[in-house]
C-alpha cells in the first residue's frame, strides 16, 4: 500500500521512482559486522570511557566490565570489544563472534 501511495506521489510530481526503492542487501554480504576497536587485555576485568586518543570529556561514562568463559565482552555504549590475550576469543575471527555486552558494574 505504502508502495503504490509513494510510486503515485512520484509519478504526479515527476520524481525519479527510484528514490522510493528500498536499497536490498547484496547475497554475498557478511552478516555480522566487526566491532569498531578490538582491544587485547592481559585481565578479566577492563575499564571503559570510550576516550581513546581523544578527552575523556568526550567520551560515556566510565564502566568496569568483566570478561566471561567466552574470553570477550563488549563495550554497552562504545562497542568496544575487549578480548583476554590467551582465551579462546583470542586468535578467533571476531566478525563471526556474537555481542556480549555488559553494562556497568561497582
């Protein structure tokens, strides 16, 4: 419904109908994406303020998170993905692996 009622606003003010096409995801496209920084830790429990080479100021508010059996956990506010060195995490295609976010804890 909602196809035809844009396809007929279109044509009455000759627009272009292909600006009303929903854009398709190609078949061969991956379908996780990798999280946006990968940081290496030697301990289980990490901190996080999403400033990484920029102020604190501009980044969330400081969480302390804490890596599980599955040897990663993710950033809740940056997506920052924090993977103990030497777990079966590390070494893995990160791409492949599914979001494990925490948030904060005391």
């Amino acid at each position: 419904m909602l196809g035809k009622c844009l396809s007929s606003f279109a044509s009455k003010y000759d627009l272009p109908h292909t600006i009303w096409k929903t854009p398709s995801t190609p078949a061969n496209a991956p379908s996780m994406i990798s999280p946006p920084e990968i940081t290496h830790t030697a301990t289980p429990r990490v901190r996080c303020d999403g400033a990484t080479g920029i102020a604190p100021a501009l980044g969330h508010p400081r969480v302390w998170l804490q890596i599980d059996e599955h040897g990663y956990v993710d950033c809740g506010y940056c997506d920052r993905r924090f993977v103990l060195k030497g777990s079966i995490a590390d070494g893995a295609d990160q791409a492949s692996l599914p979001d494990i976010a925490s948030g904060a804890s005391v």
